[in-house]
C-alpha cells in the first residue's frame, strides 16, 4: 500500500467548536470506517486518552480505542500490539515528548508503527510532543527566542517516521525560530518545520505538505545554506547562518518537501483539482 500520511499538529488543536484539523485526520482514516488508536504516553493525565476518544468517535469515526502504554513492558504487550496491527490511524497526544521517547523507543510499539507507516499505509499524527516525536531528530528541550544560539537546543532520536524534516511546536506562541534555526545549524540536510497551535501539516505519501488549521506552519530550508559559525560559537553565543530560505505558510498552502518549492494556498488548489 505505501506510506501513510504523517501528520503533527502544534498542538492546542480546537476539538469543541471548530475541529477542522482532527476532522480531517478522521476522514484521511476513512471516515466511518476509520479504526483509531490512540497513545497517550506522552501526558501525565491518565483522562487524556479517553477524553480523545469521545473526541473521534463524536466525529464519525468508526471505532477509537486508547492504548494506556504507560512504560516499556506495555509495548510488548499483545492485546496492544494486535490493535495497532488493525488499525487505520495513531494518534500520539501531547506532554513531554522524551517520555515518548524514552517509553517507545526501540520497543515492538517503535516498531510496527515504523514499519505499518512506510508499508502499510498507516497513518499516524502527533500534537505538541507527539508532533515533535514523529520525525528522526527529535527535539528534546530548547530555550525560547528568535536568534540561534550555540547549545540553545537539545536533540534526540525520535520514532523515524521521516527523516527530511526536523518538527517544534507551539512555534509562533512560544518564539521557538530561534531554537529551530540552531537544529538546523547542526546538520542542514532537513528541512525545519515550525507549527503553529491548532495548525497541522497534513504530509502525503509523496512529501508533499498541505496545511490546515487557524494559524501558519513556518518552513525553514537550509539546502542552499553558505555559512554557519556553529562549529566555533562559545556557550550561548549568537550563530551567524547565511542563505536560508524561509516560507510562511497559511491555510490551504503546500509545500513540496522533495523540490523545496512552496506554493500559495490559491495555487495549491488548483493543482489539487486539477
């Protein structure tokens, strides 16, 4: 079948009076025929879960079950695992995404969703640290603001989802252009995306990214990158990047992950139809 949709969210997702986002991850399952499971790892509330399954269910899914993988010996766990092997879309919720890490990683959970992903057409989304958690390079912790600084950011391994974009969240909310500048400055093969709250980056099979949601996704590209002074920066000094590319992208806005080439939301449309 190929890969599913990968799918973070910046979390604070609408869910009450205008769920755009996860109405949309509902239908990309299949509707009422969606099969859902839901991982809460990542909060320390215990209702999260739950509370999200009333969530889909109310939106015409099919079936919605939450998974309460808590610690590693809950993903060997077999009634778990057959219902992953079962189902259309994961949905990973927020809190701290080194408790995902930590918790799944390396694990048969870790696993199948990697493999059903690529494989199998499973889709799987993440809000706030489940975003974050998606892509191969993870990040684990940083400091707010908008200049890079050396040491301003602290990567880990993520699920491995994809490895052509490294994923923060709460972007514009918490002035995170700076931390995500100087994850890039570390190595420039991916490209950054920076997601608004309540604002998704819906990415096809085929790398092609569309947003929804009431806020913008910031897409910063380091391909063409022609300087960076990470390599000598000191503790907390500023870094100097020359040439990255930058798009702020709305509503209805794609951007094509493999070309590097962002198209307005008027345009993306068309090609849609077309």
């Amino acid at each position: 079948m190929g890969r599913g949709y990968i799918i973070p969210i910046g979390g604070a997702e609408e869910r009450l009076r205008d769920p755009a986002i996860l109405e949309r991850f509902v239908a990309v399952c299949g509707g009422p025929e969606a099969r859902i499971a839901i991982i809460p790892t990542a909060s320390s509330e215990r209702r999260t879960g739950n509370g999200y399954e009333r969530v889909f269910r109310g939106l015409g899914a099919g079936a919605a079950r939450s998974l309460p993988i808590y610690d590693r010996r809950d993903c060997g766990d077999r009634r778990f695992l057959r219902r992953l092997e079962r189902a259309d879309g994961v949905f990973l919720t927020g809190g701290n995404q080194l408790k995902l890490s930590t918790t799944i990683g390396g694990t048969q959970v870790a696993d199948m969703l990697r493999r059903r992903n690529a494989e199998d057409g499973l889709h799987v989304a993440g809000t706030s640290a489940g975003a974050a958690f998606l892509s191969e390079h993870m990040i684990a912790f940083g400091e707010e603001g908008s200049t890079p600084r050396a040491h301003m950011v602290t990567l880990a391994p993520g699920l491995g989802l994809t490895h052509t974009a490294i994923i923060d969240q709460h972007f514009r909310q918490r002035d995170r252009l700076g931390r995500l500048l100087t994850a890039l400055a570390y190595n420039p093969r991916p490209i950054g995306i920076g997601l608004d709250e309540d604002t998704a980056a819906f990415i096809d099979p085929h790398d092609r990214l569309v947003v929804h949601g009431s806020g913008a996704i910031t897409i910063v590209d380091p391909s063409e990158l022609a300087f960076s002074s990470m390599d000598s920066a000191r503790q907390d000094d500023a870094v100097c990047v020359l040439d990255v590319r930058l798009h702020i992208l709305t509503e209805g806005a794609a951007y094509d992950i493999g070309a590097r080439r962002a198209t307005p939301p008027a345009q993306a449309r068309e090609t849609a139809a077309s």
